[in-house]
C-alpha cells in the first residue's frame, strides 16, 4: 500500500485589486460637489428675490406661455403685411434707451404692468357692470407681461360645450377690458383654451380649431370695446394643453380665454420669430 500523502491542490481566484490611485470616488465626490454647489445657488438666488419675483417664476413653470412657441398661432397681426412693422412700432413703449440695460428695462416693464393692474383693478371697483363679476376677473403678472383670465367661479363657464362664442355675461367683461385696454398702446395676446371632451366621430373641426375661435372671438370683442386692430399681436388657440383644473381636464373652468398684455421681453421674442429669415429651399 501506497502510504505517501496525497497532493493537494488549491486554487485560489485573486479579484481584481483597486489600488489606491483610482479615481473612481473622485468622480463621485465631484458629482456630489457639483450638485450641492446648485442647490445652494438656487437656495441663495431665491433667498435675494422679492414677493413678486417669485410670484413670476412660479406663474411661469405653472401657465406655460404661448409666445415661447404656439402650435396653432391664428393672426400674428390685423395688418397681415406688416406684422413686423406693428411689433417695432410700439408707440413709446419700445424706447431704445430704455431697451439699453436689461436690468432697468425689467424693472420697468414690471412698474408699468403693476400700474396697469392697479388700473383695471380701479376699473372693475368702478364699473357696476364689472363689480358684479369681479371674483371671475383673475389677474397675473407673469414673465410675459400682464396676464387677465376669466374664471368660472359659480358654476357658469365662458363657453358652452363646443361652442366658440362666449355667454353673455362673459361678452360684457371682454368688452369692459377691451375699453381699459384700448386708451393704451399696449401689445396684447390673447389666448383660447377648450376642455378635453373631444368631438364625436372622426370629426375634421377639433378642440385646436376650437380654441383658436374662441381666441378669434374675444379678439372681435375686444375690438368693439376699444382695442385698436394693430394692438393685437397674436391670436392663439391650444386646445386642451394648459388646463386650468389640472385635477379634471374634463371640467367647464378650462374652458376658457386669456388674454396677456406683453411687456418688452415678450415682444422681442415674439419679432425674433416674425423677423427669423425662411430656411432655405432643399434641393
């Protein structure tokens, strides 16, 4: 009998050694510095801004605007052949020495939107046609510039279902706005917007046509009330995009105008649009 010991073998799988150059945790940590050093930044920037300042961002992120680029833009102005002409021609508001430190143009832009609140605000005190709908009158200051919406508040929307001509009492408050509006040269937008019930069948009119006749519509009848046509820079439907009750898109309130009287920045975006050269022909 064999009595040598038998040979064991061992075999012994060795991982991977990371010595200490890797520079994998110093990614991360940059990561993680990058990150804190931006959300103390934001955290410091909002610190610095006042009530209204902060009203204006949240009112941005929550009502998108149409003039960063509107799907379905209906009239850009009543003068078809000048629509650049109607933006530059401001008629005091666009002044080049206001227009030459951005800071102070801003600064402006929000005094005048502020005075012009205070106006339809003492308007709407004023008017006993107005008082009477006063809770449904909702005004903003926004990064664009003034934004004036009609609420339903006691259970009467603007529009019927389907329907692109607003009910009477909705046709009084467009007019009284339009009278306030018209004894300045204000540039104005206005805005249509449809709730998500859709049309039956495979119909060709959708809520986009909707929207934008609704807009067209408040446009008439602002215009009777004293809105000069040049005022009117554009004329927008979205359908159901922006819903008012977010909660339930199927809901009357969304059915709905808004109408913005833009400040400087607004038009500014609105000309870089009109005035951007056509793109050229693909051969």
């Amino acid at each position: 009998m064999n009595k040598e010991p038998a040979v064991i073998i061992k075999r012994v799988k060795k991982a991977p050694h990371h010595g200490h150059g890797s520079s994998a945790w110093k990614v991360a940590l940059a990561d993680f510095m990058t990150a804190a050093m931006a959300f103390f930044l934001m955290l410091w920037i909002l610190s610095g801004s006042s009530d209204s300042e902060l009203k204006m961002m949240a009112e941005y992120f929550r009502d998108p605007s149409i003039i960063s680029g509107s799907p379905h833009t209906l009239i850009e102005s009543e003068r078809q052949g000048r629509a650049t002409d109607s933006i530059i021609d401001m008629g005091g508001m666009l002044d080049p020495s206001r227009s030459a430190d951005p800071d102070l143009q801003q600064e402006r832009d929000l005094e005048d939107m502020q005075r012009l609140k205070e106006e339809i605000e003492n308007r709407i005190e004023a008017s006993p046609v107005l008082q009477e709908f006063k809770n449904q009158i909702r005004l903003d200051i926004t990064p664009n510039g003034l934004q004036i919406q009609i609420i339903d508040d006691q259970g009467r929307p603007m529009f019927g279902t389907g329907g692109d001509q607003p009910r009477a009492y909705a046709q009084t408050i467009i007019r009284e706005l339009g009278t306030v509006l018209g004894r300045s040269s204000s540039k104005i937008s206005i805005t249509g917007h449809t709730d998500s019930i859709l049309f039956g069948g495979e119909a060709v009119y959708t809520n986009w046509e909707l929207s934008a006749d609704r807009a067209n519509a408040a446009r008439r009848l602002m215009l009777q009330g004293g809105v000069q046509p040049e005022q009117v820079v554009q004329v927008v439907g979205l359908a159901d995009t922006v819903h008012l009750d977010k909660a339930d898109p199927y809901n009357p309130r969304n059915r709905r105008i808004s109408i913005v009287v833009l400040n400087n920045e607004a038009i500014s975006r609105i000309r870089s649009i009109t005035d951007a050269p056509a793109a050229s022909t693909i051969q």
